[in-house]
C-alpha cells in the first residue's frame, strides 16, 4: 500500500490526538466495519423467500416530486390516461411501481418527499426506522452505512444471483461501490444512465458543412467576412504522414486513411501564412487541402471527413472550418453572424464545463471526463489528477486561441443566458459537445428539416493519446463513457431489523432489476408500452449486438405529446422507470428521430468495430484504459484532511452556480503570464492549492481498493 506523505501522515497524526473526524467530544468514530445482526443473518438466509404482500416502505426516486414512484397532483391532475388504457390519479403509484407489486408479490407503501438525492437520505437519516429503501448519493449512502444505518449487501450476493452475475462481469462497478475496504462493504445499488455505451458527442450542422465543403469547381459567394488575426497554433504536425482508422461507408468494415502533409501541409498553419483572407477564399483552401491531404479519397463529398461514417477530422481541420463558418455568414444563415462552438446553457456553469470536456477530445488529454473528479491513471496504475497535468492547460491555452478568433460563441464568453435550442431555432450556430437524444429532437422542434436543415452527431476527434505504449498514438477515444452514477438505492438497516420478509424482498427488488427482465421493466416501464408480436412475444431489434424490445405505437406518440420527444423525462414522469438501476438506452435510441438515429449509428459502428476507442469498466491490463470507479472509500479522517484546502473543489466546481477555473482558462487564458504559462499554471494547483495532498489521499484509496481485490 502506498505510504502517505510526511505532511499528509503528520496531519493525521494531529487529527488523532485532537479527535477530528469522529463525533463531537472527541470520541472515536464508528468502527468502519459497521457490526450489526446483518451477519448472522447472511449466514441463515439461503433464498431470497418472503410473504406474499409484504410490504417495503419505500423513499426513493429521482430529484423531484414529478419523479418519484407515485404521481404527484401536478402531473396526475384530475386523472391520467396513459397508453396502457389506465387512468392514474395524484398518489397511485406508476406503471412501472404497480407491476413490480404484481411481480415480486410485495406492496409498496410510497415515503418519498420528492428531494434530491442527498437531500432525501438526510430528511430520513435520524427516522431510518420508518423506512425499508432509501435513494441518495454514493457517498452518502456510504457514509450512512459504514455508521451502520444501512444493510451490507455484499453479505447477500451469494443468493442475489442476478446482481453477483452483473458485478463480477463489471469489476470497476464493483470497485466503484465499495465502500468498506477492510470487509468489501456496499451498501447501495448503483444507478446507470445507460451502461457500457457513449455518452457525450460532437454534434454539427451538417447541411452548413455540405454547402460550404461539397460539389465540383470552387467555392463562391456574393459576401463574405475577412478572417481575423489568428492565435492557434497546429495541434497536428505540419509535415510528414499519419494513418488513422477509418469505418469504411457501408459501415461494416474499417479502413486506413493516411493524411499527408508532405502533399498538403498543415491547413492551419497555410492559413495563419495568408494572413486576412476572406470567408471564400478560406473555403477553397480548405477544399483543396482535403483534395491533397486525402489523395482525392472523399471526392466532392468533401463534408464526409467531418460528418460522414468514414470521418476523420482532427482539431486543426476543425479550427479551419469553423474558420469558414464565422467568416460565411451570409451563405450559411442569410444574417451577418454565425457563432461556431457552444454549450447547451452558455450562461449555466455545469453546462458551460462541455466546452473543457471537448477540449479533452480535441487534444488528446485524459481526467477532463473522469467518472471521479479530475482522475485517470497511467499505463502502470498510478494515478494521475487532470488539474495539475501540464497537457490540460496547454490543451485549455489552445481554446482560448480559438476563443480570441471568435470560433467560440459570443454567450460562452461572455456567460449570458442561450441555449443550443435557441442558438439552433434562430440559426445562429455550429456546434457543441452533447448528449445525442436531447439535442437531435430539435431537429423535429427547431430546425427546417424540410429546408434540409440537419443537426447531427458526427464521429469523435482523431487526436494523439499517449496511453503509454505508443509515444504518438493518433485515435479516437472517449472518456465518455457510462459507468456508475454517483446515486443509487440502499436498504435501511433498522427499517427491516428482525424482520426477514422485509429484508428479502428489499434483496430481491434490488436483484430482480439487475436480471434482463427487470432491466427491460425498469427502462421501458410494463408490457403494455412494449410492442408485441401476435404469439405475445417482443418484437425486437438489434441494438449494440443484443435484441431489445420495441416500444409501442401508443407509447411512442404519448412520448412526443406529453414530454416533446424527450424520452428520459416520459420514463421519469409517466413511466416510473428510470429512477434506479440499470437504464438501457435500447429504448431512448428509438425516440430518435432518423437524423439522431443515423449521427448515432455511425458512432456506434466506429465502437463496435474498434475505431472509437474508449475506458473498459474492467481493470485492463494497460491501466490507461480502466475506466475510474465514480466513488472510493475515504475515511473520515481522510475527509478532514481533504477540507483543509477547501478551494481546490469550489474553484473546479461543475455545479450550475458554481465557478471552474478550466472554464475560465478559455475564456480569459490559463491565468499565468508569460512564458511555460501551462507549466506554471499546473505547478499553483499542484502546490498551492491542494492538489498534491488530494491526489496522495485518492491514491492510498485506490490502492486499499486493489488490496481488496485481489485477496
């Protein structure tokens, strides 16, 4: 195990001797253990059998009084009906609630206050006895049960076979859930917005990209904006070859492309060379770089190297189109600005940290989409914090070159309040870094589809990764990847004390939702939104190599009449589902409208063929590649010692009021003048505010975390 600091073992010593971190009056803490009964009756429990009817208490849910088990008076209203023909008033509970009652044989007696996460953990933290399931944050669902108000349910998996199958198939979800180290204590069941799949993309215009890159002869306009004074630099190199993985057209097979800067040059250093030319003449350098730098390979569909399946666009490429884009107004939306790259909330800080993340895959750098804080690890397991890695800043310093060219939105900079629904309803931009269902349903409810106006997901950035096997490894890979959410279910301990029925059927809800059966009725809600076929069965489709069920007709009009399309709030809201467990998004991706399908199945075909590469939820031989457990067990004094450098959190805040410094590197420069900015700009995080001592504290976590393991 990793020894701690002389500072960080001092501090430590200091809290033991003043008592810090264990209760008021200098008393020890809780043993970490948290010893109950619950051991002796893992001992005596051998299948999960209970009463018919009985019943579980239940405070869970999602975030809010609309998504919770039962409906609450605002959506129910006067009564209900949904496409299963039933009518739900305020108080029944949800489909879905009310076929798991059916189901398992219990009843559910619904205690949710409508709080989020935390908050609902802490309305019942001193009443735990009055309930049987409690939804919270994975840290606090943690804490509570290592002070021993919530059941271990590692002491079960033996007879919850369903949820043993899943951990042993996912070791870093079951790294990501320990909370207890010395005994391999959980005490929740994790929650997955999807599993094992993309989460954030590139999204574009794409019908901008094809009127500015394609057809025969050159490009022309009767107006055009002079490009401005350019301040980014070449990302990729300016001569030689690289080859790059490709998906063919057909999207069943891959290919290798080479880009050659001895035929082309670098296209962003040949325009920074030119100096002011105009919109028109960028765009034909552009156009004839993609002729030279491919051989020719994408023909007059020159757009297909950044939105076609066989893409292969890089940062530099991107710079010169959005280069085009600002200085084309005219052409591409009739008014005298574009704005180029936005966030969905450019004035919301939790939306406005999309603009850091697409930094991360535009440059190769790794922690900017971590699954825990700012933490990845390197090729031999050590691990790494992006805050106080020089690449980040260098990464961030390249952004705001491109913000002071004007390639980034005037709100984003700015931080006044506009959405990608209205940078797209008005046509006023390009692009952002986003999730794919929320955004490609404004091509039914903003865009001219009939107009052939097009907002799609394209394929991830190549880039130079060093995953430290390779000194230059030009991929694609997303560190966007699902894992665990950081909430999830536990089961009050003093809730089901002496009382086995209750006990097991809290055991077997939470199994149950784990197996392929729960997994489609807690995503798709009952069988009566699920097409069917005449014999009763699903209809299905293939969906990343699994069949899934189809969703109804009905539940698929209802989807677009009471939630716009938006999939997730249907579920939430009407459905019941998605509040817990595994959410697949076999469901979400049929809402998609056929643009959203097709910017998805080009990604999806890129991953499956090994193109887009990506984190595994496996510790990977090349520990590079190991996905981040979304929580590890720090101790309480651990804890306090995290506290004393309380600004290294609220200055990288991702919460919607909060203030992060990677944001305000773009917008304003890293913050250190002058020359080795990146260097410097790392070395006061590192030093000054924390960061050493915080990454020494996640490390002894995660290798207690190892040490359990591999016993």
């Amino acid at each position: 195990m990793k020894r701690y600091s002389p500072f960080i073992a001092l501090m430590l010593a200091v809290s033991l001797l003043c008592g810090c971190g264990g209760d008021s009056g200098g008393n020890p803490p809780p043993p970490t253990a948290a010893p109950s009964d619950d051991a002796e009756k893992a001992e005596t429990l051998t299948e999960l059998n209970y009463a018919k009817g009985t019943v579980l208490r239940m405070a869970t849910g999602y975030n809010s009084p609309q998504t919770g088990l039962s409906f609450d008076a605002e959506t129910a209203g006067g009564g209900i009906t949904l496409a299963d023909g039933v009518t739900y008033y305020a108080g029944d509970l949800k489909p879905t609630w009310a076929e798991v009652e059916k189901r398992l044989n219990i009843t559910i007696e619904d205690k949710y206050q409508g709080n989020s996460a935390g908050r609902e953990l802490a309305y019942w933290s001193e009443r735990m006895s009055e309930i049987d399931l409690i939804s919270g944050s994975a840290d606090s669902l943690t804490k509570a049960g290592e002070a021993g108000k919530l059941v271990n349910i590692a002491e079960y998996l033996d007879i919850m076979p369903n949820f043993k199958a899943f951990l042993e198939d996912n070791p870093v979800v079951r790294l990501s859930i320990t909370g207890n180290t010395d005994i391999g204590a959980f005490y929740f069941a994790p929650y997955f917005d999807g599993i094992e799949d993309i989460e954030r993309m590139p999204l574009m215009r794409v019908d901008w990209v094809e009127k500015l890159l394609d057809g025969d002869g050159v490009f022309s306009a009767p107006e055009s904006k002079k490009i401005g004074e350019t301040y980014y630099r070449p990302y990729m190199p300016t001569s030689g070859k690289i080859m790059v993985d490709i998906v063919k057209p057909n999207g069943t097979d891959t290919d290798i492309l080479v880009k050659n800067y001895d035929a082309a040059g670098n296209i962003v250093q040949k325009m920074n060379a030119a100096g002011r030319i105009s919109g028109v003449f960028a765009v034909n350098m552009l156009r004839n770089y993609i002729d030279e730098a491919y051989g020719g390979y994408y023909g007059t569909k020159r757009s297909d190297l950044f939105v076609g399946q066989n893409a292969a666009w890089d940062a530099d490429e991107l710079v010169a189109l959005l280069r085009c884009v600002v200085a084309n107004p005219q052409t591409l939306n009739g008014t005298d600005s574009v704005q180029g790259i936005f966030t969905r909330e450019d004035g919301n800080n939790q939306r406005r940290c999309d603009m850091f993340r697409f930094a991360g895959q535009l440059f190769g750098v790794r922690g900017l989409e971590s699954r825990q804080g700012y933490l990845y690890l390197d090729s031999s397991g050590q691990l790494h914090d992006a805050r106080q890695e020089t690449s980040t800043y260098r990464a961030l310093d390249r952004m705001h070159d491109m913000a002071l060219e004007g390639l980034i939105s005037e709100s984003f900079i700015n931080g006044t309040e506009m959405t990608s629904a209205e940078m797209l309803e008005r046509d006023a931009g390009f692009m952002h870094y986003d999730f794919n269902q929320t955004q490609a349903v404004y091509n039914r409810t903003k865009l001219q589809a009939d107009e052939g106006e097009r907002y799609m997901v394209v394929m991830t950035p190549v880039a130079c990764w060093q995953d430290g096997t390779l000194r230059n490894k030009y991929i694609r890979f997303t560190e966007s990847w699902r894992s665990v959410k950081p909430t999830g279910w536990g089961i009050s301990a003093d809730g089901v004390a002496g009382n086995p029925d209750k006990l097991c059927a809290a055991l077997k809800l939470i199994d149950y939702a784990y197996g392929k059966e729960g997994t489609i009725l807690m995503s798709y809600g009952p069988d009566a939104f699920i097409k069917t076929n005449d014999d009763g069965s699903y209809a299905t489709f293939s969906f990343n190599g699994e069949e899934m069920p189809e969703i109804a007709e009905a539940a698929y009009a209802e989807l677009w009449e009471k939630s716009g399309g938006n999939y997730t709030d249907y579920a939430r809201r009407y459905l019941g589902s998605t509040l817990g467990f595994i959410k697949s998004q076999a469901f979400e991706y049929q809402c998609l409208d056929e643009i959203g399908k097709e910017g998805i199945d080009h990604i999806s075909a890129a991953i499956a063929l090994g193109v887009i590469w990506h984190p595994e939820l496996e510790l990977t031989e090349n520990r590079w590649y190991a996905s981040m457990p979304t929580v590890f067990p720090i101790t309480s004094r651990e804890t306090d010692l995290l506290r004393i450098h309380p600004e290294l959190e609220e200055s990288f805040s991702t919460s919607s009021g909060g203030q992060n410094l990677f944001v305000d590197a773009i917008v304003n420069g890293v913050g250190v003048a002058g020359t080795n900015a990146a260097e410097r700009s790392a070395a006061r995080v590192r030093d000054d505010m924390g960061c050493r001592e915080y990454l020494e504290i996640m490390q002894s976590a995660w290798d207690r975390l190892l040490g359990w393991h591999s016993r």
